[in-house]
C-alpha cells in the first residue's frame, strides 16, 4: 500500500499494516534544512512547494502538511525595497510596515507608525479588516487569514503551493492543508491581550465577529478539499487551558470548529484539530466538534496529556497525531532518548489505538537535529502493530 493509503487508513480509525509517521516543521526548520533563502520562502509558491517536498523525502514521512495554502499573489507590488543580506532579510512594504523574514524562525509583521487595531466597537462586521493598512492584510493572508465566506470564490494562484505539492507528490502521499480556527482569525483582528479581555467583557460582540471569520476558515478549508487535500488541519494554538477555561471553550471554540469539522467532511476529507499545551481537560470538548483527529497532546511538562490515557478516552471514537515531545526528546535528546520516548508511545498508542500517526506533538523547531528525527521515523519504520 501506498503511504497515502495507510494515513487514509489510520484517519479512518483503523489499523494499517504500518504505523504511518508525519510531522509538522517550523518554517524556521525547513529554512535551515533546505538552505532557501527566507524571503524566496515567504514569497514563491515553487520555492516552497520544493521545500516541502524535500524535507518529506529527507525524513521519508508518509505525508505533507502544506499549512498555508499557498504565498501571497501580488504581494511584490507592496515592498517598496528588499534587504536580503541582513542578519534578519527585511521587505520594507510601501505603507511603512515591515515584514522580518528570518534565517532561522517563522516572518514577523512589524507595523507601520501610527499602526491601531480598532476596539471591537468599531470592527465593521462587513469589513473586518477594512481599517487595516495594506501590508497587514497580505501578512495576515500570508497565515491564511484570507476574507473570502465562498468556496468558489477563492482565485486558483490562493493554492498555489497546495496545488504543486499535489501534483508531484499527492499519488503517493498523503497532502494535508490547514485553516486557521475562527478564534485564531479573531485575535489577529483584533489584538491577543484585547481578544482575550473582550471575551470577559462584550462576550456578544465576540461571538458576532467569529461568525463572520468561522465562514472564511469553512470556505478556505472546502476550497483545499477541492484542490484535493486529503485532510485539513485546524491550527487552533490559543484553545487550550492556559488561554481559555473549559466553559469559555464550549462558547468561543466549539460552534465554530464544529461548522468546519461539519463542512470538511461533508466536503469527503477528514478534519483533525492542532491545540497545543494543556488540553487534557477538553479532549471531550474537542470531540464534540465532529473531528476526525486530534494533533498534539503535549505530554508533561509541555502539556498535560498522558497517551496510554488519552487512548482509553478515544479508541474507537476519533485518530490521534502525536505525541513525542518537541523539545526534550527531538531538542534535547540523543538517539537513544529518542528511540525509548518513540517505542514507548508506539506502544502505548500504535498498539492500542486503531487510528494513530506518529508525529511529534507539536512543530519541529528550527534547531532540532535532523538525526533525531530519521530515528523516529526509523523506529516508527521497524515497528508493527
């Protein structure tokens, strides 16, 4: 069987012939490893279709998360000059902001003076980013923050990465796309530290404003399945027990994860959720949503799950992806940490569990040795459930 078949297998809850193995790089990671140079990778869809597949087959993972669909189209026309030699290469947009393309991390906006984020009051909920300058709107499109609330209204260069990726490697692998939780979408609009207050104080105003941004994340994930994603993942990083309490939860995360879950799956792919930290409080709640799949499960002291016990909570009712610690085993570990941290969640989930990927919990960082992660997929390979 193909590899694509066995991740379609492990997706659907059952047991494969093979545990298959994928993970989710930092952007900072595949920079490193491939040697691009980061405003290429910020800005051509060939260069990061490339990218991607090359760190697939440097690490032979059964499957490809593409999770932004694809670069920014037009965005050029916005930077006034690009400094590729600096320490940090910089692209000085038109309107005064910034966007810091780094070696060895993830881009980063930086506003132009006089940059405000409007109170809630003032969002237009027909324009919610309207009031924004021009080059805060292509970096957020860059994270796939896109306006759009129809499937069929998206233009076809949205895709473009998603779309090469496919076309060299989706017969044999399995090409997931990614969507940005209506909450996620929310904080950006609107501010972290505002976002997180505003739900305290004008909760109805809130729950307004993730309607309109729940109908860009259900539009872009359908549009992906179309293009031929086999699987969305809902990157949802500020849902867990450090941000939000259980009953905030059930308010601000679940209706609205729960239309995409709906959405995807009626669309004929499957849907996993990505919250990183402590979520062992609401692995019912993310069930609820209609998921097909859960991805992190942070083990301690990154988060609070332990995986024999998620596996007595989930066999039977969704797969799970994960969970080998990002830091302390892929970081900071030799191969002999990494092959005991690996056999024992094989055993413990790939054993049990008829649904499970091997994956590290959450991204692999910039800085993790790529050794470390070949041991992985090493044992991973020798393993039989």
């Amino acid at each position: 069987m193909s590899s694509k078949e066995i991740v379609a297998q492990a997706m659907r809850r059952e047991r494969p012939s093979r545990i298959p193995v994928m993970c989710q790089l930092a952007n900072g990671h595949t920079v490193l490893r491939t040697g691009v140079h980061p405003i290429d990778y910020f800005t051509s869809d060939d260069v990061w279709a490339d990218c991607l597949l090359a760190m697939r087959a440097l690490y032979d993972f059964d499957g490809i998360l593409c999770h932004k669909p694809g670069r920014v189209h037009g965005i050029w026309g916005l930077v006034e000059r690009a400094d590729r030699d600096l320490e940090t290469p910089t692209l000085h947009m038109a309107d005064g902001g910034r966007i810091e393309c780094t070696r060895n991390d993830d881009a980063y906006y930086k506003p132009p003076p006089g940059f405000r984020r409007p109170s809630l009051a003032e969002l237009d909920l027909d324009d919610l980013l309207g009031w924004a300058p021009a080059s805060f709107r292509a970096f957020q499109a860059s994270k796939a923050t896109i306006p759009i609330s129809d499937p069929a209204a998206f233009p076809d260069h949205v895709f473009g990465t998603l779309d090469r990726v496919i076309a060299r490697a989706g017969r044999e692998h399995s090409v997931h796309g990614e969507v940005r939780s209506p909450f996620d979408h929310f904080l950006n609009i609107v501010g972290m530290e505002e976002g997180l207050v505003a739900i305290l104080d004008d909760p109805e105003r809130c729950l307004e404003v993730l309607d309109r941004t729940a109908e860009w994340s259900v539009a872009l994930a359908v549009a992906q399945v179309r293009h031929g994603a086999a699987a969305i993942k809902i990157s949802s990083p500020f849902a867990g027990s450090g941000f939000l309490s259980p009953e905030m939860y059930e308010a601000f995360i679940l209706p609205f994860e729960t239309r995409i879950a709906k959405a995807v799956r009626e669309a004929g792919a499957e849907v996993y959720t990505h919250t990183c930290g402590a979520i062992g409080d609401r692995l019912e709640l993310l069930c609820r949503a209609g998921v097909s799949g859960i991805e992190c499960l942070d083990p301690p002291p990154l988060g609070d799950v332990d995986i024999a016990e998620a596996v007595k909570l989930l066999k039977g009712r969704i797969f799970i992806k994960g969970n080998v610690d990002p830091v302390n085993t892929l970081l900071r570990g030799d191969a002999a940490r990494v092959r005991a941290d690996v056999t024992r969640v094989l055993e413990a989930a790939g054993r049990e569990m008829e649904g499970f990927i091997l994956s590290s919990a959450c991204s692999v960082a910039p800085p993790v040795p790529p050794d470390n992660i070949k041991v992985m997929v090493e044992v991973c390979r020798s393993f039989r459930p």
